[in-house]
C-alpha cells in the first residue's frame, strides 16, 4: 500500500516565505506574480515528488501560467494550491492542471479586489495617517510606527491566509469531483471573467479623434460622437476582445500584444485617427 505523502510544517514554512518576500520576483508586465508563485511552489513540489524528476519538472510548469493578484490576500490562494498539490501527489485522479490553475485564475481577480480595498484602499492609508501625525516636528516615530505596525500585520495575516488556505485545500477535493467540482470551477471562472470585465470596462478607454470639416473649418461629422449614439464604448470593447483573441486563439505573448498595442497607437496618432492630447 502506497504510504499518504503529507507535506511537513518545514516545506510549508519555506514555501509561505518565498511567498511573503518573493511574491514580486521578477516582476514584469508580462509574467507579473508568476515566478514568485513558481518560487514559492518549489519546496513543496521537491518534498512531494523527492527523487522523481520528471514529477516535480511537471508539477512546476503547472505553476508557469499568468498570475496576480494583491500579494497579501493572494496568499490564500497559494495555500489552497500547496493543499491540492499534495492531494494530487497522492494520486487524486480530479487534480490536474486544469483544476488547479482554473481555481487560480477564477480566485486571483476576486482576490485582488477583496485585497486592493482592505488592504490597500483602507489598512494603508489608516496606518500611514496615524503615522504622518506622529511625524510631526520631523520626529522619526512616525516612519518606525509605519513599518514595525505594517510588517506585523502583513506577515500575521498572510501567513494565517496561506495556511487557512492549505487546510481548505486538503478538505476541498471532494467538492471538485463530479458534478459539484464542475459547478464550482465554472462558478469560480465566471465569476473571474465578471471581474476582468468589470475591470476593462473600468479602467480601459479608447476613443478616436477623427472627424470631417466642411470648407468653413467646421466638423460636420465627429466619429466618436457617432459611435457613443450607437454603442457607447465600442471602441473600448473591440480593443479588449482583440487582446482576448491574440492571447487566446493566436497564442501571443502579452509582451508582444503590448507591443502591437503601441504600434497601433503610434499608427493611429500620425493618420489622426487618435489624439493623445498632448501639447508642445
């Protein structure tokens, strides 16, 4: 009978800090949090597969897709990850690739939202207003409060995160076989592509400066206007669902998306189709 393999509190120490201080490692547009998350799945992937190569070289390139998220919430989601790793480890036919990275991408934009307003948008600003009022005079109280009070809280809290997170991992592999397993994993991809959407709708914004004048300098016809009577923010939604089709379909990097993106900008500014607004 094969022996249950069963991850130690030391693999699970190192992997919560490689985490905690590399969670922003080799930080780009391109991969942003991937390789923190690589590193900090390597302890746990060199326990659980000791001595098969093969194994852990699988097992790590699992970890290879696109991640991010708030570094601090985010650490839940490494945790519920380490949890299914060892589930699959020992043999759970209902983890795979699949599994793991489509709860990964369903749960990091959520996440991040949770993280962004607690943390970010609430925790921070509190912590650094009583700090600012402690520095008045220029005393250094203020600048020591800040960083003893931020870096407790930060590492408490992630780590309560990621090991509250590895507990839901091991107990939530039931819930992902069968029925249930798929109603969660559409549930959560939904609920993800809510949130990347909200996100491009909010935050993305492409409109165009072309338009027609009349002999007298005057427009006659301004193409946005046109566009927004019709469909208010198509121009937005044609750039998005072109990103999407690149990346998806066409397998290209976002690097180089990006860089087409510039192109396109570049392109469309010297033809006056955009105005960047810019004045010399």
């Amino acid at each position: 009978m094969t022996e249950t393999k069963k991850l130690s509190k030391k693999a699970l120490s190192k992997s919560f800090h490689n985490w905690y201080y590399g969670n922003l490692t080799c930080f780009s547009q391109e991969h942003m949090q991937t390789f923190g998350y690589l590193v900090s799945m390597l302890p746990l992937v060199e326990e659980l597969y000791a001595g098969d190569e093969d194994r852990k070289a699988a097992a790590m390139n699992t970890y290879t897709a696109f991640f991010n998220t708030e570094p601090q919430f985010g650490a839940v989601v490494v945790g519920i990850t380490a949890g299914l790793e060892e589930a699959r480890a020992n043999g759970s036919d209902d983890v795979d690739d699949e599994t793991i990275n489509g709860l990964r991408a369903g749960l990091m934009g959520p996440i991040a939202g949770i993280g962004d307003s607690l943390v970010v948008g609430t925790v921070i600003p509190i912590l650094l207003g009583i700090a600012m009022g402690m520095s008045t005079g220029g005393s250094p109280l203020g600048a020591i409060f800040y960083i003893i009070v931020w870096n407790l809280f930060a590492y408490f809290g992630m780590k309560l995160l990621y090991y509250k997170g590895y507990e839901l991992g091991t107990k939530a592999v039931e819930f992902l076989i069968g029925d249930i397993g798929e109603a969660i994993r559409e549930a959560v991809t939904t609920l993800g592509g809510i949130v990347i959407g909200a996100v491009s709708a909010t935050w993305v914004s492409v409109k165009t400066s072309f338009a027609l004048y009349n002999s007298a300098g005057e427009a006659y016809m301004v193409l946005q206007e046109k566009l927004d009577s019709v469909f208010p923010g198509l121009l937005t939604a044609i750039v998005v669902i072109f990103c999407w089709w690149l990346m998806s379909k066409k397998r290209l990097s976002p690097l180089k998306v990006m860089l087409l993106l510039v192109v396109i900008a570049f392109v469309g500014v010297l033809v006056g189709f955009f105005d960047p607004g810019l004045a010399y």
